[in-house]
DNA sequence: AAATTAATGCAACAATGTTGCGATTGATAA
DNA sequence: TTATCAATCGCAACATTGTTGCATTAATTT
C-alpha cells in the first residue's frame, strides 16, 4: 500500500485550513501560501487530505469548489453530513456542523456522499442589511 | 424591463432538456444540438432560462454542472428544494423530486436557495452489481 | 414594412483543473 | 549517520469550462 508523507507543503496547506473560520477555494490557499509551493502540488495535497478524511469538500451552485478542516473527532469512516452555508453577498462559506438534513431516500439507492449547500445572506450581511 | 424572445436555439436547447431523463450538462447539451447555435449561446440560453423559472442548476461534488427542466406546475416562485442523485459509475444525475430535506437553520441566516445532491451507485448501476 | 433591441456568432480571454516526466526529499532500513 | 527508494514536487503543456466585447442577425411591436 502506497504510505503518505509530511512534507512542508501539506503541513503548510493544513494549518491555513486549521486557521480558517470559512472554507477556502484552492486559489486562496495559494494565496496564502505566497509561492511556498507550486499551484497543481496545491491541487495533489488537497486530494491526499481528503482521501485521508483530513480536510472535506464543498461544492456551491455558482460552481465554486472550497475546502474545509474535518472536525469530528477520531472517527475512522464517517459521512460529512453537515450543511454549508455560501453567502450570496461576502461569498464565504462556512461549515454549518450542527445543521444536518434528515431526508427519505427511495431503496434502490446506495447513498455514499451527500452535498448539502444553503445559500443566501449570512449572519453578517443580514445585519449591515445589504 | 427586459423583454424576453422565443428563438429557434432556445426552443432546441428546452426540447433536448424536455426530452432528457437525467439532468444534462452544457457539453451534453452542445453536443445534442449538433451545431445548430455556439457554444456562448447555449451559456447565455441556461443563464436566460433559469432566470426564468424553466430551468434549474445542479452543482455536483465533483465539479460538474448539469442542469434539468423544473416539474413544479405554475408555481410563480419557487425554490428547488429537491435532492438530485448523482451516480458514482455512471455519472447521471437525476431529480428526486420527492425527496425534500428537512432541517433547522440557526434564525441569523436567509436562506434563499438550498443544493441537496447525494451521490453513490443509482438503481441500474445497483443492480448490475459493480 | 420599418423600427427597435434581444439574441447570436465569433474571437479573444480568464479561471480552474489535469497530466507527464525528470528532479527532489521524507521515511525507513542498513 | 548514510544509503535507498518511492512519495512528492516543479514545471511545462494541455484540457475544459465559463466570460466578455462587439459587430451582425432576427424576433417582436407598431
Ligand atoms: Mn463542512
Ligand atoms: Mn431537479
Ligand atoms: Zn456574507
Ligand atoms: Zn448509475
């Protein structure tokens, strides 16, 4: 079986998604990172984090695909089953851990993945009433 | 306002919708129509056609975008508050238009528009057992 | 039929993601 | 510590997807 390494990279890469309140989009991890490593070296650490189960993906209806830390706590095999919440006005999107939709599916489906994205105007926006 | 006009490129792009089972992404659809209109005016004909109310988008965990003809009868506004299934062998997502998630919002949000699409092995891919 | 302007085609561009391959480096064993 | 070797990286090249500006075409109204 193929090992995974640590390199300076992928630490680097993990702690500005640590340091995060929002989820973030490749290319503002690039940003951050300042030229410490390569644009597609950002692209193949971020697909080792998640097979890992170390960081999730979230993809929004405006086609934008961002990041985020796990943060459920030493389980080996789970479901991010939690929603996200994309702002239409700051654009941020944030991990939404306690908002998880119950749904019914119809049997002859083998459910893996749910992607469960709300869009609309954050907490923020909402109050400097855009 | 901006009035809205009945072209033989949006009527095309609606019937190939219509017709379709599974939603269908911009490629899908270009391809379909075999060169009747560029590649920018299908782009512009979604754009067009779900703004109003005929069409709706559906973003994919991987990236794809597809898009598939709304099924609510007459509603003036509407959200989309469906699932869609996306399949991890054979790659079509469908509406589930009767499965509607429910859950609970912290009040400080606006939800305007929700995404909810599971993915992992639809009915036929089930069946022959890969 | 003429006028108005929404819609189109085309070319050019931007953003995002992928692949191949030779060079580098982290982890492990000698 | 040093040697080894595969995992990782950098770079260049490419693919796909979506956007924009502008001159032209065509749908709708009068
Ligand atoms: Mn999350
Ligand atoms: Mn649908
Ligand atoms: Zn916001
Ligand atoms: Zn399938």
């Amino acid at each position: 079986m193929k090992t995974t390494r640590n390199t300076a990279a992928k630490t680097a890469v993990l702690e500005v998604l640590e340091k995060s309140k929002t989820a973030l989009s490749h290319t503002e991890i690039h940003k951050q990172l300042n030229d410490l490593c390569d644009r597609v070296t950002i692209y193949r650490i971020l697909d080792r984090l998640i097979n890992e189960d170390i960081i999730h993906k979230i993809s929004n209806l405006d086609g934008t695909v961002k990041y985020a830390k796990c943060h459920h706590l030493h389980q080996r095999v789970h479901i991010h089953n939690h929603a996200h919440f994309s702002c239409e006005n700051c654009h941020e999107i944030t991990c939404l851990e306690n908002v998880k939709p119950s749904y019914i599916m119809p049997h002859n489906y083998k459910v893996n993945e749910i992607n469960f994205t709300l869009s609309g105007l954050c907490p923020n926006c909402l109050n400097s009433n855009i």
